[in-house]
C-alpha cells in the first residue's frame, strides 16, 4: 500500500503536466482579460462553514466531506469545493469595502468521498470564479460567457449550455410546500436519504440520485414554472444578454445544482463524449451566501469548472495541446577541466533563459550523445581539455545533423537569437 497513491487520487506525471500547465495558463490570462485577480485559499477551513454555507442537508455534506477533529479539538474539513472558502475570506478580509464588484478567480485541489469513476475523483481540481457585489442580470451573463470564451479559445466544440433559475428564497418557501404535496403520498417508497429530507429541505430530493427517486421527481412540478415575477424578470434578462452575446443555451428545468446556497441563475455546460460524468461545470447566483457566512447582504455568482474532466474532455475531442519545447543545447564533457567550464557555462546559458542540460552522470562520450538523442536536444556540445585550450568546439545542430566550430565566447549570443 506505501507504493500506491490512495484510491480516488491521482499523480500528474511529467510526460502530462504540460497539458495542465497549459490549460491553467490559459484560463489565469482569461480570467484577467475580464479584471479579475487570483486568490488563494486554504485546503482545510473549519467544518462549520462547508455545513453552512454548501448546507446540512447535500449530499457534500451528509455524506462526501473529509472531516476530522485537530490536536486542538477543532472540527476541520478539507475543502469540498472553492465558494465557501472565498466568501469567508470575502469577509474576514473586508473586501465589501473595495471597489465594487470584487472579482476574483482560482485553481484548487478539493476533496470528497465520491465513487471513483471515469472523470470523478476524491482528490480533483477546480478552476472557479467569484463575482461578488453585482446583482444585475450583467454579472451572470458575464461569469457565462468567461467559459464560452475559454471553451472557444481551447477549441472545445458541442458543449451544451443548459441553465434554469431557481428562484429566491421566497420562491422556494412556496414552491417547498407545492413540491411536498406532490411527494406526500410517494415519500415512503423513496430512499432513506430523501425521507429525510422531505420536511427539512424538500428541494434536495429533486437532486438525488437514486433511480426510484429519479423516477417519482421526474413529474414533480418545475420550480421555473413557480418563480415570482422579479425572478423572473432577471432570468429573462439573462437570456436576453446571453442572445445578444450570441451563446446558445438550453432552458432545463431540472437543474437545482448539488449546494444550498444557490439562488435564481444555475448553469451547467455539459458534454456528450466523456460518459455520465458529463458536466464539465456548473455554477449559478449565490445572493444569501456572504450574508449566511457572517457577512453584510451581498450578490454573488460564480462557476466551478472540474480540471480532470476538461482535460477529458479536450482527449474526447482530439484537440493537440502544444508540447513544451525540447531543451535548446545539451553540454556533454571530458575531463575535470572541461568539466569545470561546463559547469560555469551551463550556468550562463541557464541565466539567459536558455535550456540547457549538462551530463551529472559522468557517462562515456558515446552514452552522452545517446541521451542528448532521447531528451530532443536542438544542439550538442562536448567538450574535453584540447577544446578547452584553443577555447573553440563543435556544436551539432541534432535536427539537421550539421556540425560546426565555434568560439566558445559567442556561444551564448547565438544561442540566445536562435531562441528568439
């Protein structure tokens, strides 16, 4: 068991960080291009927060969260997902009294006891925005079309935008007892998770996954259908504003999303190619959240996009991350002295932003030239005491197969325009 990573983990092995790097590069320089700056938070927080703010009665936090009491005799919880985190430190940090709106992004690690399947994991990764401060149907439109953008710009294809409202508190108060009556005579023939439920948060049962319950909630009535008229005012701006942007949506009533703190706009982008794990992302309006969590009355939205299943999700489609490039010179030596000018002139090249690779292996010329080969070496150059005399040497150019002398003093300056 010491040599194997825990079931629902998963190493990012070299020969792939690259796609990870570049997905990540990509959307930080996205997000940025709409004003929002980075933030980090903490793997753990205190557990009372996740019950709070994501809510008692999800599946997150009834049955997924890594919980655990400290040596202090504190409940914490690693992360589950990246909101509440940022809300709390939303307030902790005073940022109500910043410039509004506060707009912010993030890439985390999170962590739930799921079932391991293709695309799912217990430790997995997150992109995720936070707009907060905003209520005007501008924001959702806006936090919409940051992953409409970033879709296009990795060249994703077919995903489709299904997005729903679910109302304000005072809709749901009233639709909670429309959707109790519907389920009253059907309760007791329901998984124990959702009896539960039913007089405590009814609306959750709509999104469990058991199929028998699936099968009773399927003709529930739709809450879209029961919103009132100022909720259903802003869901018909958001659409209006996503027309005008030119994203094509579907209206699905059956979205709630899996968290408590959601409110009106809920979105998901959903993929056709990477199994039943197929959306890729989700988010919606938060507009209570800051205030649950201890905070003065703020409007929230934000998404939260899974990295494993993007990743998926662009190997689904065939789309080529560029490959980081090889590295720019090997330098190879004979000898202590040459050795010793190796180390020194690695160093320059290093200094320069070239890649440069030096043997630490003490290998035989022919086994030097033979690793230079495998890393993809652009240019060679071995060195021994004659070439350290007469200060000239041979570089290969390993793509062409050309040789030819240099004076070791302008190595650097013709490496360097090669590069550029």
């Amino acid at each position: 068991m010491l040599t194997q990573a825990p079931r629902g983990t998963k190493d990012i092995l070299p020969e792939e960080i690259y796609q990870w790097n570049f997905v990540e590069k990509e959307f930080s320089e996205l997000c940025k291009r709409f004003g929002y700056k980075e933030i980090r938070i903490p793997v753990f927080e205190h557990t009372e927060l996740f019950q709070r703010g994501v809510g008692d009665t999800t599946d997150i936090v009834q049955k997924e969260m890594y919980t655990f009491d400290d040596k202090g005799g504190r409940s914490i919880t690693l992360r589950p997902e990246g909101t509440a985190g940022v809300v709390r430190s939303f307030i902790e940090h005073g940022m109500s009294s910043l410039p509004q709106p506060v707009k912010l992004f993030y890439q985390i690690s999170a962590y739930r006891y799921e079932k391991v399947q293709k695309g799912r994991y217990r430790e997995f990764h997150q992109f995720g925005v936070e707009l907060l401060g905003a209520k005007d149907p501008s924001a959702d439109a806006e936090v919409i079309s940051i992953l409409a953008l970033y879709f296009d710009k990795l060249g994703i294809k077919n995903l489709d935008l299904n997005i729903n409202s679910i109302g304000c508190p005072e809709c749901r108060r009233a639709y909670n007892e429309l959707l109790k009556n519907y389920l009253k005579d059907k309760i007791d023939g329901m998984c124990d998770t959702c009896k539960e439920r039913f007089d405590r948060n009814p609306m959750r049962i709509i999104d469990c996954k058991d199929e028998k319950c699936q099968s009773v909630v399927k003709d529930a009535p739709a809450l879209l259908d029961h919103i009132c008229a100022d909720c259903k005012e802003h869901f018909e701006s958001v659409l209006e504003k996503l027309n005008s942007i030119g994203i094509p949506f579907n209206i699905d009533k059956g979205i709630v999303r899996g968290l408590d703190y959601y409110t009106r706009t809920v979105f998901e982008f959903v993929s056709k190619n990477i199994g039943s794990q197929g959306t890729v992302c989700g988010g919606g309006r938060y507009d209570g959240l800051v205030e649950e969590c201890g905070g003065a009355p703020t409007p929230g939205i934000g998404f939260a996009l899974g990295v494993e299943r993007l990743l998926l999700e662009i190997r689904s489609q065939g789309i080529e991350i560029p490959k980081p490039e090889a590295p720019d010179i090997y330098i190879g030596s004979i000898g202590n002295k040459a050795g010793l000018v190796c180390e020194k002139l690695a160093w320059q090249l290093r200094g320069q932003n070239i890649t440069c690779i030096k043997d630490i292996m003490g290998r035989s010329i022919k086994a030097q030239m033979k690793y230079a080969d495998k890393i993809g070496a652009k240019y060679v150059l071995i060195l021994g005491d004659n070439e350290v005399e007469s200060n000239k040497a041979q570089l290969k150019d390993m793509r062409t197969g050309d040789t030819k002398d240099i004076n070791l003093d302008t190595l650097i300056d013709r490496l360097v325009k090669n590069k550029a």
